[in-house]
C-alpha cells in the first residue's frame, strides 16, 4: 500500500505542472463524474486574505464539540497532504486516496485538471462517502473562480479583505473584494469581519445583487479581550442572542479573536436556520479545543511543547506569509517573554517581501535568511540583504534545516526563535524536528 500511495501523491504533485488554473469547468466535470457528491452534504464556506485557515477550523471545531461528524477542508497542508482532508480532525486515510485517484485519474488527464481541483474532488467525494453532518470549506485562492465554489453553502464567510495574490486577484482592494464576494450566493447569508471601508462596500453590493443577507461582524457584535497569554487568547464576546464571559480559545494571539468571533456567528446563524440546536456548551468547548478537535497547527506554535527541550530558546512557528499577517504577529509577540528575538526567515518571491521584512526588523535582534525548497521561494542571500539595510545583523543559509541548526545553537536558553514567512517554511522546519518525510507542497 505504502508503494501505491508514494506512486499516486506522485501522480498527483505532477498536476502542479498544470499551474493554477482559475474556471469552474473541470472541477464540474470531475465531480459530474463521481456522481456530484458536493450535493449530499450541508457546508459553509469560507474566503479571506488572513483568517480563513483559523476560523475554519474554529467553525469545525465547535460543530465536532456538538457531537456532528465535521469534514474540514483547507490548503495548503504543511508536511502531509492528507492534513487537507480531515473529519473531526482525523486526516483521511492514504488508502482512500489511492483509490478516488484511480477513480478520477482518465478524466483528469483528459482535461489536464490541476492539483487543487483534483484535490478538491477528492474532499467532496469523501465527505459525501462519509456521510459528514457538515464540510466546513476553505477557499484555495479567491473564491469566484476558485474550485470549491461549485458548492451551496448554507452560509458563506469572508473574514478579511487585503493585498495578497494581486498578480492573479488584482492590482486595487475593489478587485479582490470581487474576487472573494464571489462565494456570496443567491439568497444565502454571509458572514464577513472585512474592515476595509473600499472592500466592504464591494461585498455589500455583491450581497445586494444575490439579495443575501450580510452580517457585518463587528456591527451586530462586540468583543473585549481580556487576557493573552503564549498559548490562549480570553475574551467576552457579546452577539444580539448571547453573552460568552471568559470565552477561552486554545491558541495565542488576539487576532484569534475576530476569527473566533466570526466562528460563534455562524454557530448561531447555523441555528437559527434550524441545522444545529444551539448549545452554549459547544462553543466553550469547540473555541478552547480548536487544536485537538481539528489539528491546527502553525499559528504562534510553541514548538518546545512537543519535545522534552531542557535549557533551550523558545522556538515559535507561524505562517504568516504576507504584510498584514506580519503586522499582526509582531503586536502578538509583546505577549511572550523572552531576552533576544532570533528570526528564520523564508518567503515566496510574489509577497511584498521588503515590508515583511522592514516590519520584522523592528523586533529580531539578528536574522537567519532561508529558502524553502519551492520553485517560488525568494533567495536567502536577497532576504539577508534586506535584514541588514534594515539593521539587524543577519546571514544566509538556503537549506532550511541547516538553517534551523543554526539558529537553535546560537540562541541562548532566555531567548526566542520566530520560525515564519511562509506555510513551506513551517512544513519543513516540523518534518525535520519530527524527522517525517515531507510532501512536496503547493
């Protein structure tokens, strides 16, 4: 079997050469061919720049705590493809990719279908063969054109709205906007946290025209935090039905909040459409449990809890692989002590790569440039340039486990290490401290 799944994750890798690849067109005719199994279950969908992977798996996690059976959908995985597909955080099992391949493998290449749409298929085909209550979905890129938008979801999300992806998405805000209120359906609510004043009013209208009612998260509702720590964010959260006092998510950083936020909102709206009979219990439990209920992973990680590391830095691992998510995990890390900040750095070559890293020199002490082993990774020497235009001192090392090495033996036990830039980064940085395999990513 191990033969079998090497040869068909190959297979499948292979379809990157196929680029990404914007149209409905084949995901409609590979899922016409497994008999539309996007039709047999109740989903929500979710689109964003920054947020949509957390509140996911908030979404899914409070659902699974209400006893349902939950398929979570999201990209990209960070070292195992099967993280992509996962039913109360339980990955599908490598025999049943094996097989859905085989089933799709003449029509896919047929049309020249891509990774992501064949990927897509399978997730819908699983869930539907499962019998899933719910499929909470995340969108690959965009949302009008993107594959999961061949489903209709009883409620759409959009949690943010920024620049990122605008050589596919668009040069202005207004186009992305478009591009994510794309998911908004015909009569079907939305739920959105976008803050943006240009980008709300695209998705007003849009709502307008499928005649869907929009509810603007910070309009109806109210947050206040009240403690961060390294490992959990608490906060009240008042929504038009409830009060949540001491709402306790299991994973640090305040933007949790917000996701968090968005995630209750559907919880209620899921029941106010007659899908879930609400249950306060439910999202104390799934808000805490976020981690263990769906295996969210990378975000403000504190590495050293899963190794018995005595007298060692702290290492934090986070994907934020754009401006905005930088921004905010810079505020985020006034919440964890340490002496020094050493940073391993690694990021694509498309991301605004110079205010990255122009906000991370406000805070690291001295910079390790790498370079995840990805066609569009940035070069190292170039990262390490642009650290020392900014003041820190830093140097190169293109292998990220080299580089890992590196910084762990340099940072002194009261210091920390911030591994981030990138979902590459952060798969190989995990495969190599667990020594697994890493699958080739995209």
């Amino acid at each position: 079997m191990r033969q079998d799944y090497i040869e068909t994750i190959n297979y499948l890798y292979s379809l990157q050469r196929f680029g990404i690849k914007f149209g409905l067109h084949n995901i409609e005719r590979l899922l016409k061919l497994l008999q539309n199994p996007e039709r047999n279950f109740i989903s929500v969908h979710i689109a964003g720049t920054n947020g949509k992977g957390s509140t996911s798996s908030f979404i899914a996690s409070i659902l699974t705590a209400g006893g349902f059976k939950v398929g979570l959908y999201t990209s990209p995985h960070l070292v195992d493809f099967t993280e992509r597909i996962r039913i109360n955080g339980v990955p599908i099992s490598r025999e049943r990719v094996v097989e859905y391949v085989k089933l799709l493998r003449d029509e896919i290449d047929i049309l020249k279908a891509t990774f992501f749409e064949t990927t897509t298929a399978i997730a819908f085909k699983y869930f539907a063969d499962e019998k899933v209550d719910f499929a909470v979905v995340e969108v690959g890129l965009g949302g009008r054109l993107d594959s999961t938008n061949v489903i209709k979801p009883v409620v759409s999300v959009i949690t943010t709205v920024s620049y990122d992806h605008m050589d596919v998405l668009g040069e202005t805000i207004e186009k992305i906007a478009l591009e994510k209120a794309g998911i908004i359906k015909e009569k079907i609510p939305c739920i959105t946290g976008c803050e943006d004043e240009k980008a709300l009013d695209v998705i007003k209208s849009v709502a307008r025209e499928k005649n869907s009612e929009l509810i603007i998260a910070d309009e109806i509702s109210r947050t206040n935090l009240k403690e961060a720590g390294e490992e959990f964010v608490k906060f009240d959260l008042e929504t038009p039905k409830n009060f949540y006092e001491d709402l306790t998510a299991g994973i640090a950083g305040t933007f949790q909040i917000k996701n968090a936020q968005l995630s209750v909102l559907t919880y209620e709206k899921l029941s106010e459409l007659g899908l879930v009979n609400f249950d306060k219990r439910n999202v104390y439990d799934g808000v805490l449990k976020v981690r263990q209920f769906t295996g969210l992973r990378g975000r403000l990680e504190i590495l050293n809890n899963s190794f018995n590391w005595q007298n060692k830095p702290k290492i934090i691992l986070d994907v934020a692989h754009n401006y905005p998510a930088i921004c905010q995990l810079v505020k985020e890390l006034e919440n964890f002590k340490r002496r020094r900040l050493y940073v391993l750095f690694g990021v694509m070559k498309d991301k605004e790569y110079e205010k990255m890293i122009k906000k991370l020199s406000e805070v690291a002490h001295f910079a390790v440039a790498t370079q995840p082993k990805i066609g569009r990774a940035l070069d190292a020497k170039t990262i390490s340039e642009i650290f020392k235009l900014n003041g820190v001192e830093s140097i190169y090392i293109p292998d990220s486990d080299k580089a890992f090495d590196f910084i762990f033996n340099k940072a002194e036990p009261e210091d920390m290490i911030l591994i981030t830039g990138s979902h590459y980064l952060a798969g190989e940085i995990i495969a190599y401290i667990e020594k697994r395999k890493i699958e080739c990513l995209i």
